[in-house]
C-alpha cells in the first residue's frame, strides 16, 4: 500500500450533522426573525439611516475649534487621569481579591464563594449605571468618574486575573507548604511570579477599555472628554463632535499599539 493510500485510509470519516443542531439553527433563525418584529427592524430603515441629512452636519471637521488646548487637549488630559488613576486603583484591589476567586489559592470555601458571589454582582451592573449613580452621590466631575471606572477596572481584572490564577501550575504551591511556609507565603512565592506578568499584561488591557469608557462615561457627568461630546451634542455642533472622535480614535490606536507591543514581552 502506498503513503498516499495508506493516508487516504487513515483519514477520519466527516461526522454527519445531527438532528439536534439542525434544530437548534432553525430555532435561532425563528428567534431572531422574531426578535426583528417585535423591535420593528425593517431592512428599510436601516438604509434610510444613511441617507439621512443629519450627516450633513459632520462635515467640513472645524479643526480651528479642535486645536484649541481649552476645549479638547485639557479635557483629554483629564480622560488620561481618570483612566491612571482607576486601572491602578482598581487592579491594585483586584490583586487580592483575584487570588480569593480562585480554588487553588483559597482554601476556604466561604470566602472563595462569598468573593465570586459578590464580584459576580459587581460585574452584571454596568458602568455606564454605575457612573450614573455615583456622579449623583458626589457630584459632577472626574471623581465620579474615577470611581466608577474603579470599580469597573475591578470587575474585569478579577475575571481575568482569577482564571489566570485557576490555570497556574500547583505544584511551586504544593512545595512552598511542603517546605513550612505559611498560605500567604506559599501563594506569595509559589504562584505569584508564575501569574504575574499576565496581572500586568491584563492591567495594560484594562486601560485600554478605561479610555475607552471614560469617553462614554463623560456623558453623564463623569469628567473627560465625554463631557465636551455630551455639550457640544447639546448644541448640535456635530463637526466639533467628529473632530473630537478622530482625536481620540488616533490616540486609542497609539495606545492600544503600544499596549499590545507591551504584552507580547510580557507573555
């Protein structure tokens, strides 16, 4: 027999599809179709959308308005410390809390069920609605806004960082407290430098979405250039609002460049 009989042989049969996930198409098909009635999505109007004269108003940019410091540098220099301050704040508390979500570093069922439980709660609530109270709490400014995104920058770091932690090798652990070292000890030298430079690598991606949400969270008074889009849409200075999206798309896509450079020397 031939190599290239003996590899026609070897080759596995293609699996036929099965009655279930026909099924299961069909009723996402039907789902959806119905969905797209109840909210009146007609293919229609979603084309009209396009032609509409509203985006007219985008164009020509008024770049003479976006170059001055007061009205877009200032407030992006605010996004800037909002974002700082609440991905370090944040995933300096994720730290902690991370090792607690996970069964291999917390060995107290109460508190890896009572941490997961309340972060689980923490992250279904979304930070546009946590801004939206905060900003009512204390008030109109990058505080609010510092805040919120504080606990946002939680929210995902201890998704992330506590999975990294469940996936770590348990052996180091294992051989600290073989060698008398205390729990914290043991996490400290046994789990801690191997889960470490993913911490960072997913701080780095943290900020990325906290300069993101920043800029959306500044519509309900939360500080930073969102508060500029927020007015000048008040105003219907659309030009103004493009000018302050290119700004901000080009300085996202630096960002994020530099972000991903970082990470692939980390990991």
């Amino acid at each position: 027999m031939t190599d290239v009989s003996m590899a026609a042989a070897a080759r596995p049969t293609k699996p036929k599809p099965r009655l279930t996930s026909l099924l299961v198409f069909v009723g996402f098909v039907v789902f959806t179709w119905f969905a797209a009635r109840q909210v009146s999505f007609e293919w229609a109007t979603f084309k009209d959308i396009w032609v509409s004269p509203l985006w007219e108003k985008f164009w020509p940019i008024e770049w003479e308005w976006v170059a001055r410091r007061e009205n877009v540098f200032d407030p992006m220099v605010e996004t800037f410390q909002i974002a700082i301050i609440s991905t370090i704040v944040g995933c300096t508390l994720a730290l902690p809390i991370g090792f607690a979500m996970s069964r291999l570093t917390t060995p107290n069922k109460p508190v890896y069920f009572f941490t997961r439980t309340i972060m689980s709660v923490v992250r279904a609530i979304p930070d546009l609605f946590w801004a939206k109270i905060l900003v009512t709490a204390v008030g109109i400014g990058a505080f609010g806004g510092s805040l919120a995104l504080t606990i946002f920058s939680l929210a995902v770091m201890v998704k992330l960082f506590s999975e990294t932690v469940d996936g770590a090798d348990p052996r180091p652990l294992e051989a600290a407290k073989a060698a008398g070292g205390t729990h914290v000890s043991a996490v400290r030298t046994g789990v801690l430098p191997e889960v470490f430079p993913s911490f960072v690598a997913y701080a780095l991606y943290v900020f990325e979405l906290n300069i993101r949400a920043s800029v959306v969270l500044g519509l309900v008074g939360a500080g930073g250039i969102g508060r500029v889009v927020e007015a000048q849409r008040g105003f219907f200075q659309f030009d103004r609002i493009l000018g302050i999206l290119v700004v901000v798309f080009v300085i996202v896509v630096i960002i994020e460049q530099i972000s991903v450079a970082l990470r692939k020397q980390l990991l």
